[in-house]
C-alpha cells in the first residue's frame, strides 16, 4: 500500500489511528512476552520508558539510549543499503523507521515498521554487552562487504541472534531476537513444545540457512549476552574456516 514514510520523527504528525495501533500492538505482546521474554530484554524495556499509551519520542529515547552504552536512534525512511546499515550500526546508530501499520496490518506488513524495529530492537540497546556485540559485529560486516558469500553467512549470524536469538536465564528459556519480540506468532513458535533449541555455536550458524517467509523451525540459544559479545574474538576466524571448507568442495 502507499504511505508516507518519513525521514524525521515529527511527533505531532501521530494520528489517532497511530497511538491506537501502538497501545493494541503493545499491549498485546507484552501479555505474550511477560512470561516469555528474557528479564534482560523486560528491564530495558522499563529503562527506556516504553509504554502502551506513548509512541516512542526518539528524542526523550535517544539521551537514555546514550548515556547507557553511547548509541542512539536514527531516522530511516525504509530499509537502507548494507554499508550504510553496517556503517550506521559500528557508529553505534541503530537505523529504524518511525512510520507505523494500519489497524488493517496489525497482525502481518511485509516491510519493517516502527513497532519492530523500536519495540523489538531499541531497548536491548541499553545492555553494554548487547550493544557491544551489535557494534563490532557491524565493523566485522564492513571488512567483508567485498566478499558476497560472507556477508550472506554473516547474516546468519545476525538472524540467529539480533533477529531471533534466545537466551538460558535460570535454567529456562527466554526470547530476545527482535523478530520474536515485535511478533505474537513468532513469540509462540520459538518456545512452542516442536521448536528445535540449539546451543550457541557460530560453526553451527554460519552453516545453517533460514528463511524470511515462514515461522523460524530452528532457534539458537545463548548462554548469556556476555557469550554473545565473547563470540566475536572467534567470528572472522569461524568465517573464514566456513568460506575455505565451501571452496574445497
């Protein structure tokens, strides 16, 4: 459908409609993700004064955002070009729209709106180790934007982790992954009794495929965010072994 999609937040421009599909959308997944979200992910959600009856201001959120680990949220009328998204993310700038659904697309839109990437992406932005490893991920990105293939195994890693990672804290499992955490379905299927858990690994990502089109059928499932951060002293390596194991075959 047509839309207006900003490159500025213009508060006052919010419609009704608007603030209507946020409260819905809000509230509605926050009784799926009070159970089943990572406490992590719920005490930045409270740390960054998200809430059911304001659309997020990016400029009451962004000096929370950076005096908390230094990043802050940046305008993008629609997705952006990959050195640009990788350039944006190692300057510590997270790139998200702040355009909203219709009523009519509440439960499906095939573009990302504002709920997925503030609600889903913005408040694990405030946890150093989340925030670290987002950052020298991208800077990772950026020296392999030359080599095709790598950036596609590279995004294996983000889908598994950024996008629909979950998380071991006191012996159960919880969600993170912005994919899960905007999407009822998504929030269902990934602890639902069939969904298939697999340890952390990068070996095991960087061989895994996934697609865009259909509810996740495998998840990963890190120990903690100090993991995740860890993991990238190994990523280039584990890459690299990946990229020359593919040519020899």
């Amino acid at each position: 459908m047509n839309r207006i999609k900003p490159s500025i937040q213009d508060y006052q421009a919010y419609t009704a409609e608007d603030f209507a599909v946020w409260h819905t959308l809000f509230n509605r997944q926050m009784a799926l993700l009070a159970p089943a979200a990572s406490r992590l992910y719920l005490e930045a959600l409270q740390r960054i004064g998200f809430e059911a009856g304001h659309i997020p201001d990016f400029e009451k959120v962004n000096p929370l955002m950076r005096a908390a680990t230094g990043w802050a949220l940046q305008v993008v009328p629609d997705l952006v070009p990959q050195r640009a998204f990788f350039q944006a993310l190692a300057g510590r700038r997270f790139t998200a729209t702040c355009w909203l659904r219709t009523m009519a697309e509440l439960d499906y839109i095939e573009e990302p709106d504002m709920f997925h990437d503030v609600f889903g992406h913005a408040p694990l932005l405030v946890n150093t180790d989340y925030a670290a490893f987002l950052e020298g991920f991208s800077s990772i990105a950026l020296r392999w934007l030359h080599d095709s293939r790598a950036v596609e195994l590279l995004g294996r890693v983000y889908w598994f982790t950024i996008e629909f990672g979950l998380i071991l804290e006191a012996g159960q499992t919880k969600v993170f992954g912005a994919g899960i955490m905007s999407s009822p379905g998504e929030t269902r299927n990934s602890l639902a009794p069939g969904a298939i858990h697999r340890p952390f690994g990068l070996e095991d990502m960087l061989q895994t495929d996934y697609r865009t089109d259909v509810l996740q059928e495998q998840y990963f499932v890190l120990q903690s965010f100090e993991q995740l951060r860890h993991s990238l002293g190994g990523l280039e390596a584990a890459l690299q072994r990946q990229l020359q194991e593919e040519l020899q075959t």
